[in-house]
C-alpha cells in the first residue's frame, strides 16, 4: 500500500511542475507545490500505517478463543473436586442420609443423600452408634428395597413417620419372609412396612421398634426371638398373627394389634410378655393367646394393663396351662369369650384378675347386650374347688357376677351366656370357681 501510494505522489508532482511558467504572479511557485506534496506524503504514510495496524489487530483477535473456548479449552482437574459441594462420608459415619427423591450424586451426606436404605445398609457396620435418617414426605416416599434390610448393633434406621415412609420388599430372613430385620441393640423407628415381616431374630437381644406399622404382611406382622422392647407399634391386616413372639421378654407399650388374620399377639414358648396400654380386636381368631408351651413344665407370668380386647372371632384373651396372668384395667367386649384361663396343678398357674389390695378394674361384661362378650365374660376350663377364683374390684353385669356350669368339655360348649363359664375338672363336684366378690361394679 506505502509504495502505491508514493508512486501516484510521484506522478501527481510530476505533472504539476510542467505546468510552473504558467503561474499567475504572485501565485506560490515550485517550492509551495513540493511542500504541498510533502504533506499529502506524510498524510498518505500516516493513513496506511493506520490501516496496517487495524489489519494487524482484526488478524490477532481472529487468533485469539472467546471466553467460552476458553473456557472449554481448560482441562477436566482444574475443575473443583466437589463441584456439587456434597461433601465427603466418613469411613465409620455417625449419620447417613437417604432421599429416594435427591437428583444429586448418590454420597450418602445430608447435601447427596443415598437414593435407597439398602446403600446405606451395606456400609461398613458401625464402630459406634449411627443413625440412618431417610427423608419421607407427602404423598408418602416409598422405598421398594431389594433383600431383607439388616439393621446392625448400635444403628438406628430411622424413617420421617409411618405417614410419610414408606418401606416394602420380601426376601427371606431367619425362619419368615420380612423387609426389616434387626441385630441386638438395633432400633427401626418412623415407617410402614408392607409386605412382610419386622424380624428380631434369636440373639438380637435389646433391639426396639417404635412408631412403626406393619400392613400387608404375608405372614407375621413382627417376628420376635428375642428380648425386645415395642412402642407405638401397630400391626393390622397381616396374613398371620400381628406379633408372634416365642422366647425372651417381650415389652411393649401403646400399641396396636388389630385386624389380623390370626391372632392379634401369639405368645408360645417360652416368652414373656409386658404389655401396657393398647389394644387386640377384629382378629380373626384371638385377640392375645398366652398359648400352652410343650418346652417348659413351669408357669410364665404375662402382665396386660390397659388394654381394649374387642370384637375378636374367637377368644379376647387365652391364657394356657404353662401361663400365668396379672390383668389390669381392661376391656373385654364383643369377644366369644372375654377370657378363658386354663389352670395346671401340675405348673400352679394362676390368674390375679384383682385382689383386696389392689383391685382388678377389668370390664368383664356390662348389662346391655352390646357391652357383653357372646358366651362368657370369663369361662375356666378343667376349674377347681367352690370359690378357689379370687376377682375384686371388676366390672360385671351383675354383682355378683352369674356363675354357669358348662356340660361340654370346653368353653366354647356353652351357649347360654353367663358372665362366669366353667368346665369341672374331673372328680370335682358341682362347685362355682368364683369366690364372691367383696367389691365389683354393674357395668352400662
């Protein structure tokens, strides 16, 4: 561009100073043209290093990435190492979090929750305690697992409530199928478990469950083995017994145990149990069996305290030759029978229904057709000597309570209701167990 330009210069000059002995006087001569052309030169000179320099920009900026190549072109580590701030688990975490509903990277944090309880389950087994806290919400967050869940010693697998978690899957466990089963000192809290069992199997000594429902179940709603503690528990509509336990102590307190297709509580064996404020009705056959043990020749005493034992197809509550009873504060209504107690000379069982110094406050049958079980308030099979049955302080429909004689050889022979039924034991004459209460109350 410079030389092409210098050369129409040159030419332009050229034919100006032909031109000079024409010139007007006074008029400026050959040195005011050179001058002239001096300063087109210098002006031309100017513009083309300007255009040079504006190319030379327009070429780097074509060479340079814009901010998005750039930022592309950066390599994959110089990224942060925990771009989604989840955070790092520990090696024996003391909490772990699950949300079936997280988006984020499955880590386990309270920032990346695991999306299923079974990744948290098959951690490392705590060194001390840990709690598993899974996120539940509305409608409720159901959780289908795969495999029985084994909640470990000193671990707590702890759901949001039975209203808003949600856990199902059938796998084998010890004997049963169940979804959950627990170790000694484990603890399942805050779920609905449907489709199988809560498990505490033989050895999980100290396990609890509390605020926990089991539905659905295609056999027990809780299997127990073990000594346990239950609260707030619930189990209905379950295809065997609500709770079937067979060894150990089993405490429980304020809960449920209705709508199953056997037995509300089956107590076998060896176990003993402690339950306090609840309930055992609509099952269809009883609605607690503290049922005979064929392992042990001696008596098991149970303790029921403030319980509703309604409704139920078969008996309220039977106690068998190998149990005893401490019954408190209870109501029994609706049931074939309020309460058949079996006595065994052979273990000396006995049934403390209330005493003079503590009475028994149990609502037997009242004086209204609905308040009354269908054949008897209490009925004692094999029933020994006149009076030989102390109950102070109940609830009958008559006081004293009627006393009937059954011919058959079991309670359920008698179909003329009284609010006392009895099988004789043999060789004993005519002789109403009942002793005649020196307190008892009419009810409604």
């Amino acid at each position: 561009m410079r030389v092409v330009m210098v050369t129409i210069l040159g030419l332009w000059l050229t034919g100006c100073g032909g031109g000079t002995s024409g010139t007007p006087d006074g008029a400026p001569g050959d040195a005011a043209v050179a001058d002239d052309a001096a300063l087109a030169i210098d002006a031309a000179l100017g513009l083309d290093t300007a255009m040079a320099d504006a190319a030379a920009d327009a070429q780097l900026a074509d060479a340079q990435p814009a901010d998005a190549q750039l930022a592309d072109a950066q390599p994959a580590d110089a990224q942060p190492a925990d771009a989604a701030g989840c955070g790092t688990l520990a090696a024996d975490p003391t909490d772990v979090y699950v949300d079936r509903s997280a988006s984020a990277t499955s880590v386990g944090t309270q920032a990346c929750p695991f999306h299923t309880i079974r990744e948290a389950a098959l951690l490392t087994a705590p060194a001390g305690s840990r709690v598993i806290h899974v996120r539940g919400g509305t409608p409720r967050f159901v959780y289908s697992e795969t495999g029985p869940l084994a909640v470990r010693a000193r671990e707590h697998l702890q759901g949001d409530g039975e209203a808003l978690t949600q856990v199902t899957g059938v796998a084998r466990c010890s004997v049963f199928d169940c979804v959950v089963t627990l170790a000694a000192t484990a603890r399942l809290s805050g779920f609905t478990v449907t489709g199988a069992a809560v498990e505490i199997p033989t050895g999980a000594d100290g396990a609890s469950v509390d605020h926990v429902t089991v539905t659905g179940s295609n056999n027990d709603g809780f299997y127990l083995r073990a000594t346990a503690q239950l609260s707030d528990v619930t189990a209905r509509q379950n295809l065997r017994h609500g709770l079937d336990a067979r060894t150990a102590t089993v405490t429980i307190t304020d809960s449920h145990f209705d709508g199953n297709d056997d037995n509300g509580i089956n107590a076998d064996r060896q176990v003993v149990i402690d339950f306090r404020r609840g309930s055992a009705s609509n099952n269809t056959s009883r609605g607690i069996a503290l049922a005979d043990s064929a392992t042990i020749n001696s008596a098991r005493m149970h303790t029921l305290t403030d319980l509703v034992i309604e409704r139920n197809l078969g008996f309220g509550i039977e106690v068998g030759a190998t149990a005893s009873l401490r019954l408190r504060t209870t109501v029994m209504r609706q049931n074939e029978v309020g309460l058949v107690f079996t006595p065994s000379s052979a273990t000396s069982n006995v049934l403390d229904l209330g005493t003079s110094a503590s009475a028994g406050g149990n609502v037997f049958a009242g004086n209204l057709l609905g308040s009354r079980n269908i054949r008897a308030g209490l009925c004692i099979q094999s029933s020994g000597a006149a009076g030989s049955q102390v109950a102070e302080g109940d609830t009958w429909s008559v006081c004293p309570p009627s006393q009937r004689r059954i011919t058959g050889p079991f309670c359920v022979s008698q179909n003329t209701y009284a609010d006392v039924g009895y099988v004789q034991a043999r060789g004993v004459t005519d002789a109403p167990p009942l002793a005649a209460p020196t307190t008892c109350t009419v009810g409604p």
